[in-house]
C-alpha cells in the first residue's frame, strides 16, 4: 500500500518518499523567512486588506516567530495562541511560500475541517502562488504535468502541498511529510474516524524526517479543553512587552477590564463606549496611551519568555492579543464596542459574545460560567400566575415536546422583549407513542388537542402556540417525523439534539423521512438540528440573572416540583475521552431531565420563528394583535381565577410526576376517546384536570398563528 495511493496522478512520487532525506539535506539557507517575505511576497487583493508588497514593519512581533521557521533556526515547533486580526495566518503562509521557493519538500496544512482546507486552498494558496513572480514561476513549472495542482495538492519543483481537514483521517494519514501547518487547532474534533486526535496523526507523518519544523496556531477556546493552551502552557509563554511612550516602561497590554491599567473609555448617554475618549492607561505611570502610539510602540517592542529554555528550546510558544492588531486593522475602539455589546448580552444571561471576544480577540480560553443550577432559588422566585396563563410581557408562545417509551411530555413557554421567558404550562400525555395519531387512545392525538388549545394572556385575550419542536432523537423517531409532516402547517418540527459545543441552537433542516418499513423517503419530512449545549448554556445563564427583564426566566409557582428539579438537573463537566479532556453536559445517574429537554426544544421553536431576532416593531405588532382578541375576548375576572388557580394547584403539588393529578388524569384518559381530526379546531373546551383558570369560551383559536 504505497503512501499516494490517494493521489496516483502524483507521477513520481514515489521517488520523493524514498529519497526524502537525501534529496532535501541541502545546505540550509541562511535567508529567514521575514527576509525572503520582504523580497518575494506580494499579498493579493483577493487575501488582504493591504494589497502589495508584505511589509514586515506592518507586524513587527511577528518577525521573531516567523524566524525560528527559517531552515538555520534550531526551533523544531511553533506555537501561537492569537487573537483576531494580528496576522497569523499571514506567518503560516509566508512560511509556505519561503518553503517552496527556498526549501522545497513534502508539506502538510491541516485545517478543522475539508471544507476549511478547500477554502483556504482557494482563498489564501491561490492568490499568494500567483501574485508572487518567484512562487508563480515554482508552481508554473509543474503546470506541464496536467492535473497535478488540484484544490488540495499542489506540486511545485522539489515538492508538494498537501491540504487536509482535521475531519478526515484518509488525509491525515496519506503520506509523510517534512513539513507540518496546523492552523485553528481548536477547532479539530478530539478523534477522527476513530483514529484517535488528528494532531497526532499529522505528526505521526513526520517521524522519518529530522530536519522537521512545525507551526500550530489557534485562537483559544474552552479552559481546560483548549488545544492551544495546552501546548502554549507546556513551552516557553512568550509575551510581548512594548515600551510606555511616556514612561518607557515595558509591559503586555492587557484588556483589564478589572484593572486600574488596560483599555478605559468614558461613556455616552446610552452607556456605550465614546469612541474618542479610548485609551490605554499605562500599568507603571498610569499615563494615557492611545491607540496612535502603536506607531513607535510596537517596533520597539520584545518577546519576553515567561519559562525561558523550556523544553530545550525546541518549542516556542507565542502569545497576542488583538490589542496589538496594526493600526487600521482592528481598533481599540471597535473592541471596546465588541465589548461592551459583550457585557449587555452577559446581563441577560448570554454569555456567547464575551465567549468570543474572550477567545478571538483577548486569545485567551474562557471559563464557562452558568455551567450549573441552583433548583430552589429558581423555585423560591416563582411566581403566582396560574398555568396556561400568560402574563404581560410574554407575547408568543412555542413549545417543546419529548418522546418517551410509554408517554409523550411538553412545555409550553412564553417569550417577550428581550427572549425573557415564562413556563406557562405543562403537561404528561401517557399512552404508546407508537400509535399514529389516528388510532384510539394515541398520545399523538392529545398533544394536538393541548398544542391547539389556546392559552390565556394576562390582557384577557386568548393566546395559541406558534409553533412546537418535537424530540426524534429518541424514541419512536419515525412516527415523530410523521406527525411534524402532518402539522407542519402549524409549525410543528421534528428537532433532533446535537450536542458538538457552539453549534447553533437551531440551524437549517436536512430532509429525512422513513416510510412504515423504516426506508428512507426522498423528499420527506425535515429534522432540525438543535444545539443542545449552546441552548443549555444560554438558558442556564438566563436562570442567573436576578431582575426581571431581558433575559429572565419566570417560572410559575403552580408548576408540580419536580419541575424545577429537572430543569436544573444537569451541569457541565470535563470528560477525558482517549486521554484528551471535552466539556460536556451530564446529568446525575437517576435524575430525570424532560422539563430541561422540552425547555431547549421550546427555545429552539422560538428561534425557528425568529424570536432573537425580533425588533421592537415584531414586539408591537403581537401587542397590537392581543389588543384585538381583547375586544373579543369575554369579560372575565382574571383576578380572582388566578387566585383560585394557585390555591388548586397548591394543593396538587407534589415532588414526583406520579404524585400530581395533572398527570393521572387528564390527557391520559382523553387518549381512550376517538382522536380528533387534524383539523378543523378543537373543541372550546378545557380537558385537562387541574390546575387552570376557569373553563372559558375562546374564539379564533390559532390566530395568533396566522399574520
Ligand atoms: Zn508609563
């Protein structure tokens, strides 16, 4: 089995394999990469916002790293954990540039993913090979030899360039390579094909030769789990220390947001940052510096190591902020508008912004905060509205609704300005999941009846479910696909929970659908793929913030108590799979956890029809349309059925689901009675047992649904 099988139009490739140290034991160049860049390198409109000649003087820390890749350097390994927007990846490609025109041999990119190696491959090999006369002339030479520069390989005199994803170990393991670029380490799955951690495979592909060099980079990610750190912490930690203008002191520039030194700002009337008044307070004279300063700053900054000669010295590891991005490329004053974006979000319990301006322009890992919950604070701030009732704020409602063996459970929830929330209802169908909606006694037939059965909103108008996400994940997935197609109309979905950090909470469908045999039916129902862990962070962050308003979860105290035990049953710790740690959300043996399920999947529907992305003018025209259905609603003393409500459900409360007669009751029996036809509605009429405001007549159920 011959090392390019992969790539059989490589003509003579074997020859290179065999040869390997032989033909690429020249006498090294004394030439550094910096140097060779200066004279060869012009950067392409298409890959730079600075068109022309590289300029070294743009970047001045970046020199020193860039160097210890030159071939006389002793250092075998670099490593740099950098923000956004400082140039690293420009180092990664002059460094391959440098290789073919000086140096040429058998080299490795690894990307996250194939996609990400096609992209770069196209959007940064490309235009360097062909705006560059000394590198176009390398390439051109092989151009002869037909196909041979294809979007992830290219052959130049001497050599190739190998482009893999992370994602695939077929190109991780193809063929060795002197060589190695492992850009955006953070973002490599921790195994590959279940061939372990792609890192260790790429470096596998080195072993045979020992005039090997190495560059990772990455901006961080999760503390504890970062790839990056890791190998930062285990080198020498060089930071790069620029002089004071006034005092002339050196120091790191640091954000310091809980510092007196770092970036400070006065603020506008609405909180923001002023942009004019930004600046950098000096950590040894407390002396403004601002962002003009960089000019003479920067150039006259040094690397200084924190565990100088660490590992021989055959490793070094960089680290660098976006504080330090030239001028013109990423301002102080735009960070501090990231940041302070950042901090609203926070306050309403969304910290995924700080979690990127952490990772991507601090460049350091975050620590999640959030990661886990406190079940009696939450249900000691309950508050007394009745179920199926739907206070003034919340102005849409969705739904989320889990699938087990023996029963089906749904959440009803709220949401207002600022994806404030409200669990307004709940409910336990009992019944075979496995019986299709048209059969007597199936769940399937009830959880219609509750999703159609409007809600009360505090206004007085009746309120209905825009649109619900059902569970396929687990059991009975195909008739969970059968009954999303046949209410698709009334935005019901089947979502299926991914748990990879950072996905999105919903993202776009793929089309999957089983007939009854278990096939697959092309053009059938979708599955929407729900980010589980960014959900979950973002609803356990929300459980945190104290004061109603943007971001807080209200819950009702007339809910049974194991609902707050189960929405707050898992946390978040650090798993070591195959020796490499990963963050995940566990929950304790034995606990149940649907109310926290069906709470992600309602949030899911929300962001299905847009609730984060709502302007106030959304807000208002939901507003106005409660206004309407108050007309029409009928009088009714809310008052006073809300009080009776909480007393009944007081008494129904129990710890566990068994115990609550909404449970023993209710759905379950309806199951025993012919289900109703899909459509048209449902009966006007309240069949839950208990608790509810009084039976009331509600007309133009679902229109809410239908602007
Ligand atoms: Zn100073």
């Amino acid at each position: 089995m011959g090392a390019f099988d992969q790539f059989p139009f490589l003509a003579d490739a074997d020859d290179i394999v065999s040869e390997q140290e032989d033909e690429y034991a020249s006498p090294p160049a004394l030439q550094s990469v910096t140097t060779w860049a200066e004279a060869s390198i012009i950067l392409s409109a298409k890959d730079s916002a600075e068109p022309g000649p590289y300029r070294a003087d743009r970047t001045p820390y970046a020199r020193e790293p860039m160097d210890c890749l030159s071939q006389h350097s002793a250092v075998e390994e670099v490593i740099l954990m950098w923000g956004a927007q400082t140039g690293k990846t420009r180092i990664g490609s002059n460094w391959l540039g440098y290789l073919i025109d000086t140096n040429p041999g058998p080299v490795m990119i690894v990307q996250p993913t194939i996609d990400m190696a096609k992209r770069y491959s196209r959007q940064r090999v490309a235009p360097m090979l062909e705006e560059s006369p000394a590198l176009r002339r390398k390439v051109r030479e092989n151009r002869s030899r037909d196909d041979a520069n294809t979007t992830l390989l290219k052959e130049f005199a001497g050599g190739f360039l190998a482009v893999a994803g992370a994602n695939s170990a077929a190109g991780l393991r193809s063929m060795p390579v002197r060589d190695l670029f492992l850009d955006e380490v953070d973002g490599y799955p921790m195994d590959v094909d279940g061939e372990g951690d792609p890192c260790a495979l790429a470096e596998a592909r080195q072993s045979t030769f020992s005039r090997r060099k190495r560059l990772r980079t990455s901006t961080s990610t999760t503390r504890g789990v970062s790839r990056i750190e890791a190998a930062y912490q285990a080198a020498d930690r060089c930071h790069f220390e620029v002089p004071c203008p006034h005092c002339h002191t050196h120091q790191v520039l640091e954000w310091g947001a809980d510092k007196a030194h770092g970036i400070k700002w006065d603020r506008l009337d609405d909180g923001s940052p002023d942009r004019e008044s930004i600046r950098y307070v000096c950590q040894h004279c407390g002396s403004e510096i601002r962002e003009h300063h960089k000019a003479s700053m920067l150039p006259a900054g040094r690397w200084v190591a924190e565990a100088p000669g660490a590992q021989g010295g055959r490793v070094r590891s960089f680290h660098l902020s976006s504080l330090y991005a030239p001028l013109g490329w990423l301002s102080w004053a735009q960070l501090a508008d990231e940041w302070h974006k950042a901090i609203e979000a926070a306050r309403t319990g969304d910290s995924s912004l700080l979690r990127v301006f952490v990772n991507t322009r601090l460049a350091e890992t975050y620590e999640e905060q959030g990661d886990k919950a406190d079940q009696h604070a939450l249900r000691k701030r309950a508050e007394a509205y009745p179920l199926r009732t739907v206070p003034h704020g919340g102005l849409v409602v969705t739904a989320g609704a889990d699938v087990q063996g023996d029963r089906l459970e749904a959440y009803a929830w709220a949401w207002g300005r600022g994806e404030e929330s409200w669990l307004v209802d709940h409910t336990i169908i009992y019944g075979d999941p496995a019986l299709p909606e048209s059969e007597p006694g199936s769940p399937w037939a009830a959880l219609t009846e509750w999703r159609r059965l409007p809600l009360q909103h505090a206004s007085g108008a009746a309120i209905s479910i825009t649109a619900t996400a059902v569970d396929s994940g687990g059991h009975h997935t195909d008739l969970v696909y059968r009954y999303a197609r046949r209410h698709a109309g009334e935005h019901v979905l089947a979502v299926k929970g991914a748990s990879t950090p950072g996905r999105a909470i919903i993202a776009k469908p793929s089309q999957v659908e089983f007939n009854h045999h278990g096939k697959r039916i092309k053009g059938g129902a979708q599955v929407w793929l729900v980010g589980t862990d960014t959900a979950k962070h973002l609803l356990y962050g929300r459980m945190q913030v104290q004061e109603a308003g943007p971001g807080y979860v209200h819950t009702s105290a007339a809910l049974p108590g194991y609902v707050w035990k189960q929405i707050t049953a898992e946390r978040v710790v650090t798993r070591y799979v195959k020796g490499h740690p990963r963050r995940e959300w566990v929950k304790p043996a034995g606990r149940r956890n649907e109310a926290l399920d069906c709470a992600v999947y309602a949030m899911a529907a929300a962001w299905h029809i847009g609730v984060p992305r709502h302007t106030d003018a959304h807000w208002q025209r939901y507003e106005a349309r409660l206004r309407q259905g108050d007309l029409l609603a009928l009088t009714l003393d809310t008052e006073a059925a809300t009080l009776e409500a909480v007393a009944q459900s007081e008494a129904a409360q129990g710890d566990e689901p068994q115990a609550t007669a909404t449970e023993q009751q209710g759905p379950q029996q309806q199951g025993a009675k012919p289900a109703p036809a899909p459509r048209p509605e449902p009966p006007p009429q309240d069949t839950r047992a208990q608790p509810r405001p009084p039976k009331r007549h509600v007309r133009r159920a679902g229109w809410v649904t239908k602007w």
